[in-house]
C-alpha cells in the first residue's frame, strides 16, 4: 500500500531535522545498537530518541495496515533509518526480514517505509520482487546471487511524505544511490506478538522515556508483555537481513 503525502509538511520537515541531528551527534556510532551497513548510514532505536518517531509508530491509519497484513496481534519490532550515501556502489542483497517464511499462522513481519527524501530508479530505492511473499522460501535458498538485479524486481518510487505498507516476507533491498545526494528513510517495522522482537524494546528504552508513554504506545512497544520479555530478551537484537 502507497500512502502519498501520508506525512505533513511540518512532520517531514521535523524527522528530517531530528535524523541529521542524531545522525551528527551519534557519529560513528550511529546505528550501534542494531547494525552498521557499508555504504549507507544507520540509526537505531529511534523510539527512544524524539517524540515524533514516537508519534508515528502508533497512527492508527498506519496499526489498521499493518494489521490487515497480519492481524490483530502484532507489535513495534523496530525504528531505524537509513541512508543511502552518495555514490553507493551496490545493491543491498535481496532478503526477507527477520529471515522470515510464513508458518502455518500465516504472515508475521511487516514493514514500513518513511519516505524522507524521493525515491527514484537512480537514488537507491527499494527494489522488490512482486509474489515472493507467497512462496515460502528465501532468496538465498534459491538464488545463485542475492545482490544482482532481478528479473521480476520492481521499484518503489515516491515523493517524501510518502509512506509505504508493506508484506516483509516478499523479498527486497536498497539499490544503490548514483547521485551526489543521500537518499533518508524511516523503517518502522513490525511483528506478530509470538515472535521476537528485532530490537528489544524494553531493555533499549530509558526509563525515563517509558514512564511518559501512552497505554496505546505501550501496547504497540509490548512493554507490559510477558510472552515478548521470554521471546525477546533471548537475543536483543536480530539482523534484519538474513538468518
């Protein structure tokens, strides 16, 4: 699903500063507490560090699609951005996130992406592969290269402020950006409440932060869960490219 103009102009203007803050005070640690990726800048933990990363994980418009892909019982697995630097050499590889394969409950991961800049064939835009949700397999158990093109990719294209819903077993990655200019996204994503969380919310928030959230927010972070504490603080952070 392809939300144009999803987010105001206040609102884009406001993640874009906040992203480039935290991307100059974070430095070379930026992304830690997830993953570092050459050739493209990373922030993690974004739930933790602004009121309007916090805002946009819990728009009902935003719970409603994801729970049409998913169903009802589902929470924030992860905030992170993304970059994609200038003149980035290659594609990301193309993956399923949380090396996720539908089991017999169905669909378990969806993901979201914030546009913050265009997204256009030549600055790094998301590539999928359209059916591949459906097969039950993952590119690397079935492709001789997950990082060359496609035959059967697609591009998602789209002004900032665009915010696209999206079934996150269906392969996909970042192309590379051929321009002079970074290429910025947000990635809220989420799971079904019987799998892990990629970042483990309640070890990662402060606790001066969870005191001021919301009974939705707490929800949707699965803070007061204790199945997510026994999944989740097994492995408080998972890759979100393969197994």
């Amino acid at each position: 699903m392809v939300l144009e103009d999803f987010m105001s102009p206040a609102l884009l203007q406001g993640l874009r500063a906040r992203v480039e803050e935290l991307f100059e005070i974070e430095g070379q640690n930026a992304g830690w507490e997830f993953r570092q990726e050459e050739g493209a800048r990373r922030l993690a933990n974004l739930v933790d560090k602004g009121e309007l990363f916090r805002e946009i994980v819990a728009m009902p418009r935003i719970l409603e699609l994801v729970e049409a892909v998913i169903g009802p019982n589902f929470k924030l697995s992860s905030l992170n951005a993304r970059s994609a630097n200038p003149y980035s050499e290659s594609d990301q590889p193309l993956h399923a996130d949380m090396g996720g394969i539908p089991d017999e409950n169905g669909y378990w991961v969806c993901n979201t992406i914030w546009m913050l800049d265009d997204f256009t064939p030549e600055n790094g835009a998301t590539r999928v592969v359209p059916g591949t949700h459906l097969l039950k397999k993952l590119p690397q158990d079935v492709l001789p290269d997950i990082y060359a093109p496609h035959p059967n990719q697609e591009l998602v294209l789209g002004k900032a402020g665009t915010v696209v819903v999206m079934n996150a077993h269906a392969w996909h990655g970042g192309t590379a950006n051929r321009t002079d200019s970074p290429r910025r996204a947000l990635h809220a994503f989420y799971c079904r409440s019987d799998k892990p969380q990629q970042q483990y919310q309640k070890q990662l928030l402060r606790p001066e932060t969870q005191r001021g959230l919301t009974p939705t927010l707490r929800k949707v972070l699965a803070l007061d869960d204790p199945l997510n504490d026994e999944l989740s603080s097994k492995n408080t952070r998972q890759s979100g490219f393969l197994r």
